[in-house]
C-alpha cells in the first residue's frame, strides 16, 4: 500500500503542476509529470510567457521553461521508479 502513495501523490501534484504551467504558458504534457514539491518550486520562478510583449522573449523563455519541466518529469518518473523497485 504504502508503494502506491508516493507514486499516486506525484501524479496528483504533476496534474496540478501541469495545470499551472499551462496557465503561465508552457506545455502541460512536458510538467505534467513532474509531480514532486520541486516541480511546483521551479515552477513559481518561471516566468508567466502570456504577459511577455516582444515574441522573441517569449519563445526563448517558453522554450526554456518547457525544456526545465522535460527535465524535471524525467527527473520524477526516475524517482519514482526508483522508489518502487526498493520495496
């Protein structure tokens, strides 16, 4: 039981991670794994892109936030896995 909660509380926190980043302008597909606290911290210092007038500024860092949120949800399932092969 207890090798389900972790797995099942990152994918709870990716959605809403994922929620967020969409609504600041990234891909939710790219965050939506990245369901650990550390994904709504990164997060919370990205920038809101929607807000961004000069395009070329907001693709950059559309590009960069999406690329961070890869990273990060890579970083999570690997965990993940990780935590549920020790049990």
């Amino acid at each position: 039981m207890d090798a389900l909660v972790i797995p099942v509380l990152f994918i709870v926190i990716g959605i809403i991670t994922a929620f967020l980043a969409s609504r600041k302008g990234y891909n939710f597909l790219l965050w939506v794994f990245c369901g650990a606290p550390f994904g709504l911290i990164i997060l919370a210092f990205l920038p809101n892109t929607k807000t961004q007038q000069i395009e070329e500024k907001r693709q950059s860092a559309i590009k960069r936030g999406n690329v961070i949120g890869a990273i990060a949800s890579v970083f999570s399932i690997v965990f993940t896995i990780m935590t549920l092969l020790q049990k």
